[in-house]
C-alpha cells in the first residue's frame, strides 16, 4: 500500500537524512521511531506530500504521488491521506462543522452534511458541530482533528505525536480512537512520536536511525 524507495532528503546546509526502502501494507498500524534530528517529521511530510524529496520514489495505491502535477496531487492528498498532527490546525473564524466541510471541498468532494455528523458522532462530539474551536477543550480539539482526518475515509492516516499535548487521560482516548477508526475505515496508520505511552499499543514499528 505504502513504498519508499531510495529515499532522501537534501538540505542546503549540507545535511543529508537518507531512509531505508520500506513497505507498508494496507491495514497495517505501524509506529515511526527515531531520536531528535532522525527525520522522522521529514518522513512524515513525505508521505503525506507535503515535502517532495531531493531523491527517490513514494508509492501510495501504486500511485507514485511525486509524479504527479500540483493540482493532482492536492487532489489526491485530500482524498487518500488524513493527517494528525500534535496541534490541531482548525480555522478559528469556522464552526467545527464549517471545517470539517471546508476539508470535503478542498479534497474536491461535495458537501456531504450526513457524513460530518456521522464522524462527529463517532467520535463522541456530534453535540459541538456549531462550536468554534476556542470554545473546545484540547481533548475535544484533538478529537476534531481525527475526525478531519478520516472524514474522507482515507486510505492512509498519519498522526505526528497526536498525543504530546494531552494528559494521559485524553492521550489513550486520542490512541484508541485513531486505531479503532483507522480498523473501521481499513486505513493504513503511522503514528510518529516520542511519547513512551504510544510505544506500548504498537507491534510493528519503522526504527530511523
């Protein structure tokens, strides 16, 4: 489901991080492990494409996602990645409901009402769909940013230390729900962190060096 091959990235301060070929299958729950300065956010924006690599090749659904025009890949991204990252990114001037549509529209998918209420629900927070994301506790922000994430049903999800900010009370709800929808939606799961209760809820992991 997931390749990399030959993979690296290139700074202009002669920095090099070069990743080991690497596969993923569909369905898998795998954890990305690496000490500080490893790549491991380098890895993450890679495959979510954001960050196109100096060199090598990223395979999603046989898709090679860097040979693929800008607009393609937008398009591509919004429909097949959903992403989780330690702060939730919400437009503070939109209701919950308001963004969860705007990331239907810019993975260019019409406006599906019962699809936002059917995430929302799920993820126990259907009652907070007028609310602004001031109006939210980290818990329930982070809940949002699940929701987000798998609200097109992607066939990947990448969560980049969901947990780093929460207490150990929401830190294990935020797990158990990124695992139980990536099984729902059969969706690929990599989840980068450095957070020693994450570590404890994968087998299969990706070791950076």
């Amino acid at each position: 489901m997931i390749v990399i091959e030959n993979l690296a990235q290139h700074y202009a301060n002669g920095l090099e991080i070069k990743f080991k070929n690497w596969e993923l299958a569909a369905g898998e729950q795998c954890l990305l492990l690496g000490n500080s300065g490893s790549g491991k956010t380098t890895l993450m924006h890679i495959l979510s494409g954001i960050l196109a690599p100096t060199q090598g090749k990223v395979s999603i659904k046989e898709v090679d996602i860097y040979a693929l025009s800008a607009k393609e890949l937008d398009k591509f991204r919004g429909q097949n990645i959903g992403l989780v990252f330690q702060r939730p990114h919400l437009i503070k001037s939109l209701t919950i409901a308001e963004n969860l549509f705007l990331a239907q529209s810019l993975a260019q998918l019409p406006k599906d009402a019962k699809r936002v209420e059917e995430v929302l629900n799920a993820l126990a927070i259907a009652d907070k769909g007028n609310n602004y994301p001031s109006q939210l506790s980290e818990g329930q922000l982070q809940r949002v940013s699940i929701a987000r994430a798998v609200l097109n049903k992607p066939t990947l999800l990448i969560a980049d230390e969901p947990t780093a900010s929460l207490d150990d009370e929401n830190a294990q709800s935020v797990l158990n729900l990124l695992q139980q929808q990536s099984k729902i939606y059969g969706a690929t799961l990599l989840v980068a962190t450095h957070d020693k209760r994450v570590k404890e809820a994968f087998t299969n992991t990706y070791l950076l060096a």
